[in-house]
C-alpha cells in the first residue's frame, strides 16, 4: 500500500520555504534526521532519544525520509535481521539548516531561562 502524503507537492506560488517545509516540516522528521546524524541509527535508539514518538509515527516518517532520499535504510542479513538509517548524501544538504536552528535553540533557551 502506497503512503500517500497529503501537503508533499502542494506548493501553488512556487515558494522555496514551502518546498522545504514539504520536504521535512512538521513535528517530528528534523528530530529524526538529527538523532539519526548524532548516531542513534536504529529504530529502537530512535524510539528511545524521541520518546514522545508513537511507533507507528516513527515508521511513517522513516519512510516518507527514505522515500524523499533523505535517510537510507540498510538491511543486515542476519538473524535476527538489523536495519540500520543513515543520512543520504543528498539528506547531508538538510544539516547546515538543521544546526542553524539548534544554534537558535540554544540561545533562545537561554534567554527564556534567564
């Protein structure tokens, strides 16, 4: 069964913050793409560094990441089987962006905490 997305190419005006937006917008995909690029590559260590991520939530967004060519997905043939997510080449382009905000973050968290 296809997962079908409903936002992933609308974009009317043609707006490049909307084509990001589209590509890894919403709650979840940066704090995925982030803990899968500090090393938590598998599905359990992800489940345990985004606690708040429903099972089923964080399968649907390790797709739609793999299906986008952001993360790749490897399958170890052992027994039992490892799969293991890496950030594509391609997802490497997404870091910089990524950094920047935990940069904002980190300051911003300070400032609220003052």
């Amino acid at each position: 069964m296809e997962n079908k997305r409903k936002n992933k190419d609308f974009n009317p005006n043609n707006c490049p913050v909307t084509h990001f937006m589209n590509m890894v917008g919403g709650k979840w995909k940066v704090l995925v793409i982030h803990a899968i690029d500090m090393g938590h590559n598998r599905f359990s260590m992800l489940q345990k560094v985004i606690p708040a991520i429903s099972k089923q939530m964080l399968i649907n967004q390790l797709r739609e990441l793999e299906e986008d060519k952001i993360i790749e997905r490897t399958v170890f043939a052992e027994i039992p089987p490892r799969v293991e997510y890496n950030i594509s080449e391609y997802g490497r382009t997404f870091l910089p962006v990524i950094i920047t905000i935990q940069q904002w973050g980190l300051k911003d968290m300070e400032r609220v905490n003052r």
